[in-house]
C-alpha cells in the first residue's frame, strides 16, 4: 500500500489577506503594515476586526515594555513604538494571547506550512532519478516603479553548461501572493523538471515575476504590472539569460490577478507574445467596464495573425471567477477573435493550477 506524507498546514484564515480579487473587499487589501514616520516613530498595523486584544512581540518591542494598541472602527488594530533606531527588526503580534507572523509580510507569504498530500510519484513531486532545474531569485530595477524589485527563474536541468537560446514562459500568481507561489505552493520546479526528464515539454526559461504591486486598490496593479513587465522584467531577462528575443519564442500565462495581468498585456502588446494562456481569470463582472474592453478587443481583433495560442482554462463551475471568465469570452466572441476554452473540476485553487501549467507547458513552442 502506498503511504502519504501529510505535513500540517496551519493558517489564520481571519487575518489572511485573500488571494482572489473577487472577493469582499476589506481594509487588509491595501492596508500598510510597517509605516516609519517622519518623526522617528513606527506604526505597525494587522487587521483583526474580531480581536479583543493585540499587542506586539519580537526585535521591535522594547524588552520588558508592553506598547500601547488602539482599534480602529474598521477592524485594523495600530501599535506605536516612538524613536526606533535604524536597523532591522524581527516582530510578532499578539491576537487574544496568540502568537501570530505578519500576514502581510512577504516573508511569511513565503514561510507558510505547505501539506504535501502526495505518493511521492505525482507529476508535482520531487523525483530522485532525474535532472533539476535551478530556481534563482533575481533582483532589479524597475523604472517603472522606481524601487528594486524580485522575479524568480527557473533553469532546466544542463542549462549553465548548454550554449543553446531558449524560449521563455513568463508565469505570473494570483493576487495576495508573489513570485514565490509558482516555486512554493506552485511546485514549478518539480512539475518542469519531471515534463522535461519524460521529454514531454521543450527546454525553456520560466520567469515568474512579482505581479503584486501596492496599488490604491486592487485593480491599480494590473496597469502598472504590464508596464513594469514590458519595460524592465523582459529587458531583463533578455540581457541576463540565453534566450530568443523575439514573439515566437515568448509566452505568457497567468492566475487569477496574473490572468488580468496577461489580458492587460494581450491588450496593450499583442505583438510581443505568441502565446497567451490565462487561468481562473476574466474581467470584473460588471456590464460598466464591458464597453471599454470591447472597444479594446475590436482594435486588436486584426493584429492577433501571429498568435499561435490564445488559451483560457478554468476550474469548473465552482470556480469563483467562472462568471467572470463566460461574460469576458462573449466580448472575444463579438471581436472574431478565435481562442481555445476548457474547464475542468478543481476550483480557484492550486489543484487546478498546477494542472494548468503541467497542461501547457508541454503544449508551448512546438
């Protein structure tokens, strides 16, 4: 009998912020966790509307000292410490005598207990046998946003040793994640190096950028994105890597928000990719904005000749952007515009996910 590794995944679900951008809006969505002050002080802020008590513990806490909090009428709970020195500080809050990491904090974002529900031969797990890929993290600049910024890459297996130019997947997450998710919860890595060990999928770079930018809302990321994804993400890649630099060697798929993200950028620069998959993704359900993507549509209905796949998947009717996804393809429908549809049980959840990309990675460049 096959046995199971279960490793337990303990989350706080009331101060998580959400990953789907269909859902209720709250003040954790654009709230500002850590804010230094002009006067030396610094604020650090956890939306917690059913707490009764929160405090704060770690580096930052004078020792010894129990800073002061106060609620806000909208949930989010602030705690004051006047006068820090420069440096760098680890912290904890404390909600109703738990110990709880900064649901904001990238690094808890990227620290979070994975359950591995696996017999160790799926096609998300880590295989003995084979070649692995490298997963860098890469740091740059982005004019765009005029601050450094993170991607991750991943390599396949003999890359440091080939000479050969390769195509590129830039793979984008959902909203509430970062460049992270694809290589953690995602499982990227394993599922490329296992597609590439079986000779199911052609040798590739896979760029997975960070697609979450603090925005005045939600939807303010997916403009900027495309631009910092055009202007420095790709210019990047395409002067640090050996890769072909040019649309039939370029691909882009992305999640939920990174599914927004790639129509935005079908939108915008339908001349710079060949193929477009976008995953549990469509536009807001709400027949104000449609006018405008119509129009968007129609004007580049005529320059999409070169598209060799313009794919849409998604996770069955219980989906929560299925709406969205039905009421956006109608729009295509209007433009002429041909595309490839397939739904299949799974949900807004990784489950569905991690098929997608084992579905079309091997579908890509060939």
């Amino acid at each position: 009998m096959k046995t199971k590794s279960l490793l337990l995944l303990l989350t706080m679900v009331s101060v998580i912020p959400v990953q789907a951008q269909w859902l209720t809006h709250t003040p954790n969505d654009t709230l500002q966790p850590v804010q230094i002050m002009a006067n030396g002080d610094v604020v650090f802020r956890i939306y917690a509307p059913n707490a009764h008590e929160v405090s704060l513990s770690g580096d930052a806490a004078p020792w010894g000292q129990k800073p002061k909090s106060a609620k806000g009428n909208d949930g989010v709970w602030s705690i004051t410490l006047p006068n820090v020195k420069k440096g760098v500080y680890r912290y904890n809050f404390v909600v109703d005598g738990v110990t709880v990491s900064d649901p904001l904090s990238e690094q808890v974002k990227e620290s979070a207990a994975l359950a591995q529900v696996s017999d160790k031969n799926d096609f998300f797990a880590v295989r003995t046998n084979i070649g692995h890929g490298a997963v860098a993290e890469r740091i740059y600049y982005s004019r765009t946003l005029k601050t450094m910024r993170r991607m991750h890459v991943w390599t396949p297996a003999g890359y440091e040793k080939s000479t050969d130019k390769l195509p590129v997947l830039y793979l984008i997450h959902g909203g509430g994640d970062n460049d992270a998710a694809w290589t953690g919860v995602g499982c990227a890595g394993a599922i490329l190096d296992n597609l590439l060990a079986d000779g199911k999928m052609k040798p590739m770079v896979v760029v997975m950028p960070n697609g979450s930018i603090p925005s005045k809302d939600l939807g303010g990321e997916v403009p900027l994105f495309e631009k910092d994804l055009m202007t420095d993400v790709i210019p990047f890649v395409e002067q640090n890597y050996r890769v072909v630099a040019d649309p039939a060697h370029r691909a882009i798929s992305g999640l939920s928000m990174g599914g927004m993200e790639t129509l935005e950028t079908l939108l915008n620069d339908p001349q710079a990719f060949d193929y477009f998959w976008i995953l549990s993704s469509g536009w807001w359900y709400d027949a104000k904005t449609y006018p405008g993507y119509q129009q968007r549509l129609n004007k580049i209905s005529k320059s999409l000749g070169h598209v060799k796949q313009l794919v849409f998947r998604m996770g069955g009717e219980e989906d929560i952007a299925y709406k969205n996804c039905q009421a956006m393809l109608k729009l295509f429908d209007k433009a002429g515009i041909k595309y490839d549809y397939a739904s299949a049980p799974g949900g807004h959840s990784w489950y569905t996910w991690r098929n997608n990309l084992y579905e079309l990675a091997q579908k890509l460049f060939k």
